[in-house]
C-alpha cells in the first residue's frame, strides 16, 4: 500500500478485496450492468459473490470471469428478503473473511402513469428498487466496519433525473438517489462510503429482451451528443472506479452515465 491507501502502481485496482455484486446475472446472453462489474472487479484482483434470484445466468457469469482466471462465487438470493440479506452477507464472510464493497445493481422497470398502474405493481417496483438495498446495506455495512470500512454503489437511472412515462420506476430511482446520500452521512465516520451511477440508455440484455426495433435503438443512441451506443461496460467501469479507493474522497455523488443525454434538449 502507498501513503494514500492505494495499491501500489501496476496492482489490481482492487487487490485484496471482496465484493458482493447483486443482480450479477443478467436477463438475456450478453453484458449486463451487474455481469460488466462483476466481471470488471475480478479482473481488478476482487473475489465476488455473484448473487442473483436466478442460478443460471449468474453461473454464466462465474464462467466468464473463471475463463479470465478470475476469483468468484454464485449464490442465490432474493434481495428483497432481509434473511437472504443477511444470509449472503455471513456467506462471504465465511468465505473469504471480509467485506469491502456492495453493489446494488438489482432493478426492474415498469411503464406508465399513476392511473394506469396498479397499486401492487407500484410496491413491488419500490420493493425491488429500494428496499432491497436497504436491506443489503443493512446486513453488509456491519460487516464492511469488521473489515476496517468499505464502499457501496447503487444502480439509480437517468430516468430519476428526466421522467418519462416510468413513474414507479423514476420514483423509485429517485428514492436510490436520496438513500445514497442519506447512507453517505450516516456511514462516512464508519469509512464506508456510498455512491450512485445514473446510468442513461445502455444497450444492455434487459432492454434487448424488452423487444426494441432497430429504429428505436437508433434513436436512443442519437439521443445523447456523444451519439455513442452505451454498453454494460460504460456502467460497470463507473462502478469500479467508484468501488475503488481512488474514490476514497467520493461519497455520496450521483455519477451520470449518459453520453450527455441529460444535458440536452428532447429536440435531439
Ligand atoms: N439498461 C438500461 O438502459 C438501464 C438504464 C438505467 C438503469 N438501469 C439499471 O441497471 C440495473 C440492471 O442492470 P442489468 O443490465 O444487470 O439488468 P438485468 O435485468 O439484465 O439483470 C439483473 C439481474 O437481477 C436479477 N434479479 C432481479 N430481481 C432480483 C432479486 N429480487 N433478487 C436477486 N436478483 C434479482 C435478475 O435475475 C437478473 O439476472 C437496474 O438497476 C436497472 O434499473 C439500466
């Protein structure tokens, strides 16, 4: 370690550290949010808990970064559950005896207004959106404070920032936001830091397996001025520098990631 608690120059950016990664699968084949920082922590020398409702895609996930001679391991959780919370987290304490980051990637979306969408739908959204990383959070910063502080990312979206027909969703995503800074002051003197990516219009397997045409891919490409097609890996490098303790003076910032999106007209 160097003076500022970096690793020395040349190192993993993440040596040493164990992560938990929620939602590590992914809906379709490809690159999620949640497998592109799975899979980019790894590389950077972490041991990731892959967690996911579903075993398969994070399987395929853990394929992946074993092919890449990386370290990690699948558990299956529901993270709306406090007792798999609690759970996941003594998992990887036994596993491999510490905890340094948590990221909260887990999401669902939904579509429409306050009139058209029902009440059950409306909880569940929050329920999955928000209260879940309230409830991993709470399981896994005890455990970040035994292992000397550590640093949480929570997946909110641009739509926070710019609704648009996704009222549960944007709602719940603005929720991610105010939790972040809320858990950044509470948990500053722990060392544990906490921060948010408001990720824009990736082109990610969730969206793929929503069934968008051609055209409409296009248009959100060309909707942002970098005019640039944003991937899993545009949110999951965000997430590991955020992870990383070059943020160690970075708590509770939203980080957009958005090709300029939000910083445009909807002319464009
Ligand atoms: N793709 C985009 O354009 C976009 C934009 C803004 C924000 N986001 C956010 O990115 C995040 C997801 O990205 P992704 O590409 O990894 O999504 P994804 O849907 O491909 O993968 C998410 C994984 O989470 C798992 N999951 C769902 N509910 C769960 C639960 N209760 N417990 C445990 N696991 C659960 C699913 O099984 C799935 O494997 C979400 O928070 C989403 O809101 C995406």
């Amino acid at each position: 370690m160097t003076a500022f608690g970096l690793p020395p120059a040349g190192a993993p950016r993440l040596a040493g550290k164990v992560a938990i990664v929620t939602g590590a699968g992914s809906r379709g084949a490809g690159i999620g949010n949640g497998r592109a920082a799975a899979m980019l922590f790894a590389r950077e020398g972490a041991r990731v808990l892959l967690v996911d409702r579903d075993e398969s895609p994070a399987r395929d996930t853990l394929a992946l970064i074993e092919a890449e001679g990386g370290e990690a391991a699948v558990y299956t959780a529901d993270v709306t559950v406090s007792e798999d919370c609690a759970a996941m987290v003594a998992y990887t304490l036994e596993r491999w005896g510490r905890l340094d980051i948590l990221h909260n990637n887990v999401g669902i979306g939904s579509r429409g207004s306050v009139v058209e969408e029902s009440e059950e739908e409306w909880e569940r959204v929050q329920r999955v959106n928000v209260t879940s990383m309230m409830l991993t959070s709470k399981h896994a910063i005890p455990a970040m404070m035994r292992s000397g502080g550590g640093a949480i990312v929570n997946v909110s979206s641009i739509s926070a920032l710019r609704p648009r027909g996704l009222t549960a969703y944007s709602t719940s995503k603005g929720a991610v936001i105010a939790l972040t800074r809320a858990m950044a002051v509470d948990h500053a003197r722990d060392g544990v830091r906490v921060n948010c990516i408001a990720p824009g219009p990736v082109f990610t397997p969730m969206v793929a397996s929503e069934g968008m045409s051609d055209e409409l891919r296009e248009r959100r490409r060309l909707a942002s001025p970098l005019q640039v097609e944003g991937t899993g890996w545009d949110i999951g490098y965000a997430a590991l520098f955020l992870a990383s303790d070059e943020a160690r003076y970075i708590t509770g910032v939203v980080l957009v990631v958005d090709g300029g999106t939000t910083i445009v007209g909807p002319s464009r």
